[in-house]
C-alpha cells in the first residue's frame, strides 16, 4: 500500500465523486446568501440532512435566480468537493421551485398567522391624502415599471418622487425591500414621503415570491406611512397586498390611485373655495344681524343728545333765575337802606320848614337852653345868629 499525501487523497476523492454521480437533481429546502464576491453559498436540507451547495457569480449574472430563503426548489447541479476542508458540495446549475403546492401551503400558514395578529385587518387600514406632497417608490430602478409610474404621474398631477431601488427577486429581494419600507420610515418629517409604492410588474408565481414573505408584509403593516401595493397584475395577490394600506391591480394603477387628475384636482379646489365663500357670507351675515341686535338694544344718540341739551338748558335757566335773585335781593336791601338812611338825615325836616338849633360848640340843642345863650339856626337855605331870652 502506497502512502498518499493529503492532496493526493483529496484529489482521488474529488475524482471518485464527480465521476460518480454526474448531474444530480436533489429537493429540499434552500437557504443561503450572496456573498460580496457575488457567488452564492448556501444549504439544501430537509427534515433530516443538508448538502452545502454554490451557485458562481457567472451563472446568477446569466440568469439563475436565487429564491428567497427558505424555498422549496428543486436543484439541478454537480456534486464535487472542496478538497481545502475535506468537504463536497453541489454546485448549481438550475434551481426550479419543487411545486407550488407547498409554497402555497406555507403562503396560506403565514397568511392565517398574519390575520390572527390584526394585522391584515381593514380597520388598521391608514386613508391616502388626497395630495401627497412627496410620493416614495420602492421597486428596481430598470425596467418599465419605474418608467411607467413616472410617466402616469407626469400625466396626472406631478409630484415629487423618492425612488428607493431594490431587487424586486432573489435573495436580496426580501431583505432590500424591509430596508427600503424601514429606512423611508426613519427619514426626517421634512424629506419623508406622504405615501409609498411597492411596486413589481408582472411575473411568475415564484418571480412574485419576495413580496410573499412574513418580512416583507410585517414591514408593510408596520410602515408608519400609508402603503399602496402594486405587485404583479390583477390575478396576483401577496401577501404585501393584504398588509398593505391599498391594493392596485398594477404598477399604473398604484400611481393613479397615489395622486388625483389635474382635472379632480382643480374641481377639488374649486368646490373648496366656493364652500370657503359660502361660509365666510353666512358669518359675516350672522355678524351683521348680532350687531344690528346689539344697536337696537342701545340708545339713540340723537335722543341721547336731545335729552343732554334739554339738562342744559334747564339748568341755564336754573342759573339765570338764581343770579337774578341775587342780584335783585341786595338791590333792594340798599334802597330800604337808603331810604333809611335818608329818613334819619337831619338836614332833612329843613326842606319842610324847619331850623337846626346848635349850641356854639356845633352840638344840636335839643332842649330848651339857658335864657341868654348864643344860638345858630340853620335853614334850609342859609344860617343866622340869635340870642334865646
């Protein structure tokens, strides 16, 4: 027996496995990612095994489509090995879905699970704004769907658009729209839109297997932000379109429902604005009726001023009659005075024929006087000297 080296036995091995089995078709469930160098590693198991397996970047670029993790497919590939870690492999050539039926069966489990939880439920259902003032898109960034929803927007009302490209299939599809859906969430309120798309155009039941997912339709029922979904056409219902806000039949349809026809629109503002005017008339109306009211309870100002002027000219008068009476009352009681006064005048009785009698000292004699005294009369119109016996 020769002694081998650990190359040597590794390469009889490869040699052993690859000459024996050839092509291989093996079923199982396949999970697995691409790798930065865009070769794809991965698991095929079942209840029991697994067998790693690879799918090389040339073959994904040249059309091999990797489902979503957790598929049941059907593989066609060559077993080999990898003599580094002593290990065999099946390397990929073709990778079908193992039939519907089970799919479905596990689509119609996450759908049970998903309306037990509410949240396919139409009361959780968020209402579109009429006029989204930023509208958000999630789907590829080629083919004709980004195209088409641009172009029915152009056609209808334009509004600003956020495109966030992802894989609409394959293994990154599930996990790129999760992040999309998360990361428009998480934008600031000045930069978020009012209203996202997920949109796909029209496929395979497999080709429609990303937006068939828990993720994906736990992350359209949990997107704070109103959610159109537009995937596939009309026969095709994920389970994105049971989570979803609204369903469109279509990418199209997804954009018509998003935004109003110039025409809507303009009806819209129009309606808007008369009933705006309407409202305004009938406040400025009760208005004028509540002031009219008011002014009726008030007085009049001219009887206000009536009744002032008449107070005035009562107390003008009151005035008047006052400054009369004290004027005419010291009036009079300076004439009595004086008449008084000239009553007591002693030159008075002169006029009437009488004399004054004084003494020579000017005292008034008002008695009988001594006999032989020197006396002055003084009359009326003069003065004279005489001599009492």
């Amino acid at each position: 027996m020769s002694v081998l080296s650990v190359s040597q036995l590794a390469a009889e091995i490869k040699a052993v496995v690859e000459g024996s089995f050839g092509l291989v078709q093996v079923q199982g469930e396949l999970v697995g990612k691409v790798a930065a160098s865009g070769h794809f590693y991965g698991d095929l198991r079942d209840e029991s095994a697994l067998i790693s397996c690879v799918a090389w970047r040339g073959m994904i670029e040249n059309g091999l489509t990797i489902p979503p993790p957790g598929t049941l497919v059907v593989m066609t590939g060559e077993l080999t090995t990898y003599p580094m870690r002593s290990s065999y492999q099946l390397k990929i050539l073709k990778i079908e879905p193992a039939g519907q039926g089970a799919l479905l069966q596990r689509i119609e489990a996450t759908r049970k699970m998903l309306a037990e939880e509410g949240l396919l439920d139409a009361a959780r259902k968020k209402p579109l704004p009429f006029l989204p003032r930023r509208l958000g898109i999630i789907t590829s960034s080629k083919g004709a769907v980004i195209q088409d929803i641009l172009h029915r927007l152009e056609a209808r009302t334009p509004v600003p658009v956020m495109l966030w490209p992802v894989a609409v299939q394959g293994p990154t599809a599930e996990a790129e729209i999760i992040t999309a859906l998360r990361g428009m969430a998480a934008l600031p309120e000045d930069q978020r839109p009012d209203v996202v798309i997920v949109a796909r155009g029209g496929g395979s039941f497999e080709d429609l297997l990303a937006f068939n997912t828990e993720g994906v339709a736990r992350a359209v029922a949990a997107c704070p932000l109103p959610v159109i979904s537009g995937v596939g056409h009309e026969p095709d219902m994920t389970l994105c379109d049971m989570a979803a806000d609204v369903r469109a039949p279509t990418p199209t349809a997804a954009a018509e429902m998003a935004v109003p026809v110039r025409r809507d629109l303009l009806s819209h503002l129009n309606a808007t604005g008369e009933m705006m005017a309407r409202r305004l008339s009938q406040t400025l109306t009760e208005h004028a009726r509540h002031l009219a009211s008011l002014s009726r309870m008030l007085p009049q100002p001219e009887r206000l001023l009536l009744q002032a002027t008449q107070r005035v000219d009562d107390a003008q008068e009151r005035l008047v009659v006052a400054g009369e009476r004290l004027l005419i009352t010291p009036t009079a009681k300076l004439e009595a005075l004086a008449r008084l006064l000239a009553s007591l005048n002693p030159e008075a009785p002169l006029a009437r024929g009488f004399a004054l009698v004084t003494a020579p000292d000017g005292t008034l004699v008002t008695s009988a006087a001594t006999p032989a005294t020197d006396v002055t009369l003084r009359f009326k119109d003069g003065v004279r000297g005489a001599r009492l016996d």
